[in-house]
C-alpha cells in the first residue's frame, strides 16, 4: 500500500499539524513492518497563464478546423500526445490528464500540441491576437 501526501514545510522546518497527525495515522497501519519514506520537493505546477494561452490555441485552432468546440480538440491532442496504455479490462483508451502535467512537461505538451495543429492545417496565424484574459478554460 502507497500513499502520497503534499503540504508545505514551514519556515522552521515542520509539516503542519494535520499532515503529521495523518502520517502518525498511517504509521499504525504498518507495525511491525519495514517502511520506505521519501521526501521530494514537489515539482512547479503550470502557471494559469499558461493554461489561458493553451486554451486561447485550443480555441483558435478548432475554429480553423471545424471542430465544435475547444474541449472537443483538447481531447484528441490529449488523447494522441498523453495515451497511455488502454484499460486492462476493458479495453478503452486511457491518457494521462494535462492537470498532472507540472509546468515543464506542461509546456513540452502544448509545444507537440501546437505543432500537431499546424501538421493538421490550423490556421493559428493570428492566435496572439486574441486576448488571453478573455478565454476560459473549461
């Protein structure tokens, strides 16, 4: 059994006292038993700027090549750069979600995103002229 937590160490080195208190909790599950315990720094999540000019792309893009919507192409790209493998049981395909993405593997896959597009014949010539403020992600 795995477990993974994230919280933030303070100023004088501690976890908060509600992830200790879950540690302790996890502890008992385990006596008696030999225990792994590995500490990383968490790795940057992608900005929010970052999201709007991927979604303000999205958009521009299925424009271009008649897709419905936006959310419509972000599931193909994620779907052709993220598959992973199918699910065992019943077979249907499987990605890995562009919210696990931290910011540098975030900005690789809108990089492939794009090139795919323009591969596919998006016109994304005048995307930075739209406002990113302006677009939302779904």
């Amino acid at each position: 059994m795995e477990t993974t937590l994230t919280a933030r160490v303070d100023d004088t080195g501690h976890l908060p006292l509600q992830v200790r208190r879950r540690i302790a909790t996890l502890l008992l599950r385990h006596k008696g038993h030999d225990v792994t315990v590995t500490l990383a720094r968490t790795a940057p999540a992608r900005s929010t700027s970052a999201n709007r000019r991927y979604w303000s792309m999205l958009r521009v893009a299925a424009q271009s090549l008649g897709y419905d919507s936006a959310n419509d192409l972000h599931e193909g790209l994620a779907l052709r750069l993220l598959r992973r493998d199918d699910e065992p049981i019943r077979g249907t395909p499987r990605r890995t979600s562009t919210a696990s993405l931290d910011s540098a593997a975030f900005v690789l896959y809108a990089d492939a995103a794009m090139r795919l597009l323009i591969e596919f014949g998006a016109d994304l010539s005048d995307w930075d002229a739209h406002p990113v403020e302006a677009v939302d992600a779904p």
